[in-house]
C-alpha cells in the first residue's frame, strides 16, 4: 500500500494510529490524581512533538544518510517561522499558504547555503553551516531589523493588510485557521471520568507530520536514498562510478531544509509569531541531540528523540520540590531530604542538566541510540536472531568511519 | 591509433619529477601491463588518466577525446573503470546495492533525483545486476553487507561493480595486492574469463609478475617516471634492461 | 590614524581572549584528534575561579559598633573581612583587591584537575570514535559544566573588579605622540593583553625547548610513529590536556574583569573560538593565535561607526563572513596542514 512495503505499511498505520489516539494514550492518569503530572501536557506538548519530529526526521535525512552533520539547520526553523507570520501579516490568516511559503523560502536558503558548505566536509562543514546559522542570527536581530521586528520578534498587529482576509474586525487579533476552522478550537468529550480533548491546530500538525514521515520513507527506501547511504559509505567508489557526490548532498540538504521550513511555519501556525532565538545555535544542537538520541540513520529514531526529549522537558520542568516532598513523604526526614535535594538538581529549572547528562550517556554506551536499545533488548528478550532490517540497523559499521587521525 | 593515447605526460611533486616524457598507446581489446620498481610512477600515471591528478605537461585522449581537466566522474562516464589497489566499495550497503548504484549511473548518465520511486520498479537494472553477479559467482551473496565479506570476495565485487557499467577500459591497481595465494589465483582466473568472455581493453598495473605473465598482452616497463621498454611478454622475460631496472632496486634495498 | 589606533587596540583584548582559547582547542585537536566543544566551559569555569576567589577573600564576620548608629537608630554593624582581620588591614584589604590576579595562582591546579578529570574519565573512550561523536559527548558535558555552574551561581551575571591600581583609563594617544585625549584606553585590556602574549610565549617556548614539548610535537606530527618508539605518548597527552584546560582557565581568570562572568560565556566564546581554529587552520597553534588576533581586530574595526553606516550590521557578523571566505578559499585554513580532518 501507498507503495510501501507490507512491513513499512504497517509501521506507517501505527504510527497514524497513535496519532489519531493520541488525546486519550495521552491523559491515563484521571485529573487530579497524583500521577497527573505525568499525563502528556496535551495539546501543546503533542504539537510540539508532531513539529520537532518533523524537524527531526529532516534532519535525519541529511545527517543519517549522508553522514553530514550541520549544525545550523535552525536558521531554517526560524526562517521558516519568519516566512509563515509574513504571510499570517500580509495575505491571510490560513496556515497552507503560510507553510507553503515557509518551505519555499528555507529551501531557497538551504540550497544557498548548502551550495557554499557542501564544498567542504567532515568538521568544516560543520562550522560553516554553524558560521551561517550564526550569521541568520545575528542579521536578525540587527540588519534585518524591518523583516524580523528585532529582539521583540516578529508578530501579528490590528492594522496588518490580510489582503485575501479583508479588513479585520474589532479589536482582537486573529487567529491562525485553516478553511475558517481556527487551529485553537478544541472539542471536549468526558468519558469515563477523563476529559478528552480533541485539538483542530494538534489533528493538524499530526497529519503534516504523518505525510512528512510517509515521505521520509519513501526517500529512505527510494534509488535517491541508497545513494545518499553510498555517499556516506565511500565518496571516491561513489567518483570513480561515475557519479558527482555533490548534487545528492545538496539534494538532501535542500529536502531537510525544507522539513526544517516546514516545522518552522507549524511553529509559527500554532502561535502566530516568530523570534530569531529560534535560530540559536542551541536549538541547532536540540535537533542533533534528538536524532541521535533516537538514532541517526534510522526511520523511527529522530520521532522517538523528539518525542522522548519533548516529553521529558515538559515533565521534568514541571516537578517542584513540592511534588518531590509528595513522593518521598515516606522516607525518614533526613534521607528525604537528601533524595529530594538530589532529584531537585535534575527536575524543574534542573532541566537542561538532566538532558546534558541523558545526551552524554546515550552517545557514550548507545550511539545507535534509542532504537539500538530497544533491538539489544528485544533480542535480549526474544534470545533468537531475527532477521534485522538494514535500514533500521544502527551497526557500528553504518557509522561514518572515524576521521582520518591528524597525521 | 590505440583506445587510449598518452603522449608526451610529465608530472613534478615540487623538486621531483615523477613522469617525464610518457607515451603510451593502448591497443583495443588487449590486456597491457604496466610494471616497474617502486617508485617507478605507476601509480601516478595511472592517477594522470583517471583525472585524479593533471599532468603539467602532453596529453591523455580516450577514445578520440581529451580527458584532460575532466573531474574522474566525467572520465568515468566516457568508459574508463578502475579497480583499487585495496578494493573501494560501499562497505555499509548490501552487495546487491552495490551493484545498483553502477547500474544507475550508466543508465542515467548524471545526477537523477529518483526520490519517490520504488527500488523494485526497477526491473531491468535488477536483472543485469544479478546477471552480472551470478557471472562472478557471488549471486547467493547478494544480501549481505559488504564490511562483512572477505578481501577476495571485495575484490570480486569491485571488479562487478566496474563490469556492470560495461566499460571500454578497466583499469587495475595491483588487483591482487595483500592477498593470500588462492585468493590471488581466483582473482587471475576471473579476470582470464573477462578477457575471453567480453569486449573490453584492461590495463593493468602489477607488481606480482606471476599475475602479469598469466594476463598481459603486452607490458611495458616503466623506470623512474618513463618507459623504458614495450614488448610482448616473452621479450620482456629476456630483455636486460629490465633485469637491470629491478636489479638496480634490489641493490638498493 | 588615532581612530585606526584605538581599533585596534580595541580588538587587542577580544583577540586575545580568542587565541587563549583557540590555541587550547587546536593543542588538544593536534595531539589528541579530539573535537573538544567542553572547552568553552572551561574558560567559563576559569572565570568562576576568579569569581570564587574573590568571594572567599571578601567572607566577613560581623561585629557591632557601639559607638556609631545607622539610619534606624540601632548600633551599627561592621563587616569585616577575616583576611583583614588575620593579616592586618592593609595587607588583607590588598590581598582582596588583588582577587583577581592571584586566582590564577588558585585556578591552575583547579583548572589542571579538570582537564585531567575530563581526558581521564570521558575524552579517553573517544579517541577512536568518530567526530561527530566527539563532537555530540563533549557539547553534552559542555552542558552539564554550564548547569552546575548556574545552578551554584545562579543566571546573573557577576561583576569581578580588576584591581583598584588597574582600574580606569588612560590616555593612550597622549604617550606615543598623538593628541590627548584621542586614545583614552582601560588599563585592564592593556593588562590582558600583555598577559595573553606571555602565556602565548610560554606555551610555544615550552613546546619549543622542552623534551616533553618536542615529544608532543612529534605526536601531533606523527602518533603512531612516536608510539613505536616506545614513549608512552598517552600520559604526555593526558598532560596536554591539562595544560590546554590551565590556559583556557587562566584567560577565564583574567577575562572576568571584562566581562562580568555568567554562565553561558563559554558557550558565547566557544563558537567563536572554532571559527578561529578553522579559520587558523585545523591543528596549527601559529595559526590559531594569528586568527585569533585577526578576528578581534577585525570585529573591532567593523564596529566603528564609519564602517557600520556603508554596510549595516557588518560588525555582527563579519567575523563568520571571513571565515567562510577564508574556509572557502584556503580550505586548510590560513596555515592548517595538508590530511588533518579531510574526510
């Protein structure tokens, strides 16, 4: 189906039901309950997830398969995002044309910056794409000022044109909407004593993702994807084939700009406006840390990075001492205070330390990541050897071989 | 008029010259070997004809065209192949699509998005790849990853690889460099059967003469960076002035 | 030509923070081929130590005045510093102004422990694994450095004075010959500067004229060779990294005066610092300085008004428009050597 093998086939209709499920997988614990805390924050987690997996398997695409790893690629998040509230400003408040602009104009940029790049590879390639990330960044915040509205950022105002949507009324601004349906509306449905939720900007986000993950496979099984894995295998079989690298790496670069446009416009369609700290280097690094906490090269691997990391930074900020003093009431008084103090370290403001040593864990004992984990334990469990699939074989040998020592 | 025309091709590293004043013709459908001792610029004049390096001086014509200042992509798109010294493959991908990807770039010719499409529409490709698979006795191979296969069975599969595009010249760098005896010959035997079997002009640089004597056609010998004789086989087994350029090396070492 | 004089005194002192930095990334690159992005947090943690030392001069105890009253009419309160109260009030009040200059004593045995620490219990297991390994390890402890500083000296940054003598300005233009108060220079940098050509000296005549130097230069040269030869390059190499931290700690040190510390400077300075490295050419220290100086400046002479008003915004980013020129042109950079990092 959908051109696909039966095996992808039936990934794909796992993941699409997950999706559509994904209000009611998404609250177990009943409102109110102590484990509330850990019911996904549905819908603005669940749309951000949709959107950085989005990014994330982009990513993937240029750094999994080619072995190239920019660090830059949220210059094309932000341009994105810039692209879609200019269109939210000028044209009309409907999110497909601003999406639509969003990945023209990240690709345009992409394939410029690309271009300069890809002309070096290997740690260069890294810095220069770092170089124009940084570059996007700060012109945003000077030069480019009448474009990017500065450090304020980029936002909807009263007296915007709107062309195609005519004069606005009153004195509210407008919201995002596709068709008339605005993308904040939510229908509630009480069930078995849970409230679900279901979110018209949530459904929206997940079927882009959907057709943006159903494309990524395609690319991945496609003649163009075995290339790009040629590419990353051995560059000079590739020449001495007959073939210039150079127009596949900008092919991919150009394709996971795009992507990068794409979750950008979301962005910027669930709430209409945009900043350059979207193009700090830090948020490059985010997408990094999520594909390959998944694991890079593979097809599920940067969804489950950004569905884990996303997930995580929701809960993880929202434990206070208060809900650890809850949990460790049991313990004897100076033990828990000791347990809290520990777990305080790594939960709410502690965030970012826990992600830091998740991160540094993973690439040092799983550098397949998530994935390889849940195969080494799935054949753990099974004790069989199946028949693994290529694609989703994060072997060592699928790794860029280490770097020529300085010589 | 020889397939492949070298003449007059000079190449300085700075102060050392490597080639100096190199002709060569290559006749069509033969096997020509060219030896000589280390050092000898066998392997930068090979570099010379598939554009991995510009001669500072002469000229290299393929076929009635000039490979000078084409990228080795381009060169190998006029019809030279070449088979490494230590065999270059796609060590991550599976055989099979290590004989596809040589497949693509002879039908396309150049860069070709092919993103959407299905590998198994591919009908055609798939079949002479597996043709030419099954010829060098590796078809129940097919699906295994080439990091996994042995230096022998590398070999085999670069020299496939080169084969699928059908190429007017192969060209071989030491094709059976740090290889073990039976390897060696297993090697020597397939390439006897191209030679019988196909339409093709192989040169062959080799520092093995048992492999070269078993192979060549002709030879030519090349001493510090020019040729210092061409001949049939058995008149290279009796000429002095061979026994003199290896001679001469082996004094030295 | 004042203008052009104070420019570049000007982009003196950033430069000079750039190649302190650089020059440790691209020791350790040369000798150990590692991709360090911690290495900005080190000078980060440099500059804490200056901060932290600072700190435990100034710890006072409280003692109560009776016979004066503050503003509330209650008997005031006198802090006083245990350093004055141990050694005397002039000296103690000294040792607390020069807080800064003597954390680099207290910095190079902190700073030479991390770097051990960090080569010993992480970089160690990276030598063979690819760069973008290295690269993602080392951006994830780069990150855990950064919270546990934040999270023991919170988000704010901290003002670090230099010593009352180096405090101020001076006029600059009025000693060489130009018009007074042309050239008005802050001591400080000038210090700074002078400080960051010594350490730049001594590293160089250290690898210049010492064994131990001439080891370390074969191995960035040649590791395998130098392996052979039965030397136990890994413990030299445990050493560079120890040294390489020691120089990032005290450029921390000294900076901290120029910028007051926070948390996420060493991040700031990281980026920059791997454009210098590229630009100077993977693995070259020479180069790595001369960027380094050459970036500052430029930077610096970006800012200058004339220049901003023909190209906007020009002093944001001219530092990544070089270096991708350079990258593009002079691949190895300015004096990289043919085969470091090409694949």
């Amino acid at each position: 189906m959908f051109g696909l093998n039966k095996k992808d086939t039936t990934f794909l209709l796992i993941v699409i039901a997950l999706t559509l499920f994904t209000p009611i997988l998404m609250q177990p614990f009943a409102e109110g309950s102590g484990l509330a805390q850990f019911n996904g924050g549905y819908p603005d987690l669940m749309q951000k997830v949709a959107i950085f997996g989005i990014f994330a398997v982009g990513f993937n695409i240029l750094f999994g398969l080619t072995g190239y790893l920019s660090f830059g690629h949220a210059a094309f998040l932000g341009i994105g995002s810039y692209a879609a509230v200019w269109m939210f400003k000028l044209l009309t408040m409907n999110v497909i044309p601003a999406i639509l602009l969003a990945m023209v104009v990240s690709g345009i940029f992409a394939a410029a910056i690309g271009y300069v790049s890809l002309r070096r590879s290997g740690i260069y390639f890294s810095i220069l794409t770092l170089a124009f990330a940084q570059m996007c960044y700060k012109m945003a915040y000077s030069v480019l000022t009448p474009l990017t509205n500065g450090e304020t950022g980029l936002q909807l105002s009263l007296d915007d044109p709107r062309v195609l949507d005519g004069a606005s009324e009153g004195h509210s601004l407008p919201v995002t909407n596709i068709f008339g349906l605005p993308m904040n509306a939510s229908y509630k449905l009480e069930a078995l004593g849970h409230v679900f939720t279901f979110n018209v900007g949530f459904y929206f986000s997940a079927v882009i993702a959907i057709i943006a993950f159903y494309v990524a496979i395609r690319l991945f099984r496609s003649p163009f994807g075995m290339m790009l894995r040629a590419v990353k295998s051995n560059q000079q079989r590739m020449t001495y084939t007959g073939l210039d690298p150079k127009p596949y790496t900008l092919a991919a670069f150009v394709i996971s700009g795009m992507y990068a446009g794409l979750a950008g416009g979301l962005l910027a369609a669930m709430d209409p406006l945009a900043g350059a700290d979207r193009m700090l280097w830090t948020a490059s690094g985010e997408v990094v840390i999520m594909t390959i906490l998944g694991g890079a090269g593979t097809l599920m691997g940067p969804v489950l990075g950004a569905g884990v990391i996303k997930y995580l930074e929701n809960i993880f900020s929202k434990i206070n001492e208060g809900v650890l003093h809850q949990w460790f009431s049991f313990l004897p008084d100076g033990l828990e205070d000791l347990v809290i103090w520990i777990f305080a370290r790594f939960t709410g403001e502690g965030w970012h330390l826990t992600l830091g040593v998740t991160f540094m864990l993973v690439v040092t004992f799983l550098p397949g990541g998530l994935i390889e984990g849940l195969k080494r334990l799935n054949k753990r469990i099974k004790g069989g050897s199946k028949k693994r699939d290529k694609y989703d074989d994060p072997d060592p040998e699928h790794r860029p071989e280490p770097g020529k020592h300085v010589a | 008029m020889g397939i492949l025309e070298v003449k007059g091709v000079g190449k300085r590293f700075g102060g050392l010259q490597a080639l100096g004043d190199v002709n060569l013709s290559i006749e069509e459908n033969t096997v020509h070997a060219i030896i000589g001792p280390n050092g000898a610029g066998k392997s930068t004049l090979l570099n010379c004809l598939v554009g991995k390096l510009i001669p500072d001086e002469g000229s290299v014509t393929f076929a009635g065209t000039s490979v000078l200042g084409r990228k080795p992509h381009e060169i190998n798109q006029l019809g030279i192949s070449r088979v490494f010294q230590t065999p270059e493959i796609f060590a991550d991908l599976t055989v099979m699509e290590n004989m596809m990807i040589p497949c693509f770039a002879k039908r396309d010719g150049a860069f070709r998005m092919h993103a959407i499409e299905n590998m198994e529409h591919e009908a055609e490709l798939i079949a002479k790849a597996e043709k030419m698979l099954s010829d060098v006795g590796m078809l129940e191979k097919k699906d295994m990853i080439g990091s996994a296969m042995s230096r022998g069975d590398k070999r085999r599969l670069e020299i496939a690889m080169c084969l699928v595009q059908e190429p007017k010249l192969l060209l071989l760098d030491e094709p059976t460099a740090g290889m073990a005896r039976a390897d060696t010959n297993n090697t020597i035997a397939l390439l006897k059967e191209i030679k019988e079997t196909r339409d093709i002009t192989i040169a062959i640089i080799e520092h093995d003469m048992h492999v070269v004597f078993s192979l060549a056609d002709r030879i030519t010998v090349l001493a510090q960076g020019t040729p210092l004789v061409e001949d049939t086989p058995d008149n290279i087994k009796g000429n002095p002035k061979v026994k003199e350029a290896y001679l001469g090396e082996t004094q030295q070492v | 030509m004042e203008t052009i004089l104070l420019q570049l005194l000007n982009g003196l002192d950033k430069g000079s923070a750039y190649a302190l930095i650089a020059l440790g990334l691209t020791l350790i690159f040369g000798t150990l081929g590692v991709v360090n992005f911690a290495h900005g947090a080190i000078f980060m943690i440099g500059a804490f130590c200056a901060v932290t030392l600072s700190r435990l001069l100034s710890l006072s105890f409280e003692t109560i005045d009776p016979t004066k009253v503050d503003f509330l009419g209650n008997p005031a309160k006198i802090k006083t510093p245990y350093v004055e109260a141990w050694f005397g009030h002039d000296f103690g009040g000294a040792l607390i102004d020069w807080a800064v200059p003597l954390a680099i004593l207290f910095s190079i045995p902190i700073m030479i422990a991390v770097g051990f620490a960090m080569e010993r219990g992480l970089i160690k297991h990276f030598y063979k694994r690819p760069h973008a390994d290295q690269i993602l390890v080392t951006f994830g402890l780069a990150i855990v450095l950064q919270e546990i500083i934040k999270y023991f000296y919170g988000a704010n940054p901290i003002s670090t004075p230099a010593p009352d003598a180096f405090k101020g300005s001076f006029d600059f233009g009025a000693m060489l010959g130009f018009d007074p108060n042309m050239i008005i220079y802050p001591y400080w940098r000038l210090i700074y500067f002078g400080f960051a050509a010594v350490v730049i000296g001594a590293v160089f005549s250290f690898l210049q004229f010492t064994t131990f130097g001439m080891v370390v230069r074969a191995g960035m040269a040649d590791r395998e060779t130098v392996g052979l030869l039965g030397i136990n390059i890994d413990r030299r190499f445990t050493i560079m990294f120890g040294l390489a931290a020691a120089v990032a700690g005290v450029a921390g040190v000294m900076y901290a005066p120029i910028l007051s510390p926070n948390y996420h400077m060493g991040m700031d300075f990281l980026v920059l610092s791997f454009v210098v490295v590229v630009v100077g050419g993977m693995g070259s220290l020479p180069g790595a300085v001369a960027a380094g100086f050459l970036l500052g400046i430029l930077e610096s002479f970006a800012s200058m008004n004339e220049i901003k008003a023909i190209i906007p915004g020009i002093d944001q980013i001219i530092i990544y428009v070089v270096a991708i020129i350079i990258l593009l042109t002079r691949p190895r950079g300015l004096m990289g050597r043919k085969g470091v990092m090409e694949d």
